[in-house]
C-alpha cells in the first residue's frame, strides 16, 4: 500500500485531526503515528502484525482509529489491519474507529460489511 504524496498529507492531517479531538474529549494516552508524537503500540496478529494511527484511553475504554484515504479502503492492507484492530479493540473492551475522507463513509461501510466487520464509529471531516 503507498499513498501519493497528496494522500500522504491527506492522512496525517486526518491523523492530526482525530488526536486533536480525543485531546479535546478528555482523552489520555493518546498516541498517533506522525512525527513528534508517541507511536502507538503494534498490536500481534496471528499472520500479520501492525500499528493503528492512533489509539487513546478515556475512562478504562481504550480506542484504536485507523485512518485510511480514497485509495487504500479496498486495499488487502486495509482489510489486514481493520480485521486485527477490529478484534483487539472487542477483546480489550475498547472500541476501533475509522476515518475516511469526506464522501468515502459509504465506501468504508461498504469494505466493512463485505469483511464482516463492525466499527464502533467511522468519521469523516466536516
């Protein structure tokens, strides 16, 4: 999976985003993958394992937010590291969270159902 430059900047901002708004929310611990910040954990998978974008703890409930772009929510990557992070959230008791770009929630909803997957929330910007 390798973003376009543009999609590249697309996604940090919505990284940069959503740790503004769990820091908002009273989130602790919150951890995101852009340069100065704590990289969040990489959390073990059975065949593959990987780090989510972002991960933040408010009153025991742990979130784990994957961020994705135009060109990688039907990615083999995507469908990877949405099935792990999907999983690990439910066994913790946390919650997984998806962000797409504005106009891709059918998209995201869409790769979630054909996964057999559930996301506790998808955002998309304003």
């Amino acid at each position: 999976m390798q973003r376009n430059p543009q999609e590249s900047k697309e996604h940090q901002g919505l990284i940069n985003m959503m740790a503004r708004h769990f820091a908002s929310q009273g989130y602790r611990n919150i951890r995101a993958d852009l340069p100065g910040m704590v990289a969040p954990e990489v959390i073990l998978g059975t065949k593959q394992n990987h780090m989510p974008d972002l991960t933040a703890d408010k009153n025991g409930t742990r979130i784990i937010l994957e961020v994705e772009t135009a060109g990688t929510i039907s990615d083999d990557h995507t469908a990877s590291q949405w099935s792990l992070f999907s999983d690990a959230a439910k066994k913790a008791g946390g919650k997984f969270h998806v962000v797409v770009p504005k106009g891709y929630r059918r998209s995201a909803e869409q790769r979630l159902v054909a996964l057999g997957l559930r996301a506790d929330e998808i955002w998309t910007p304003a």
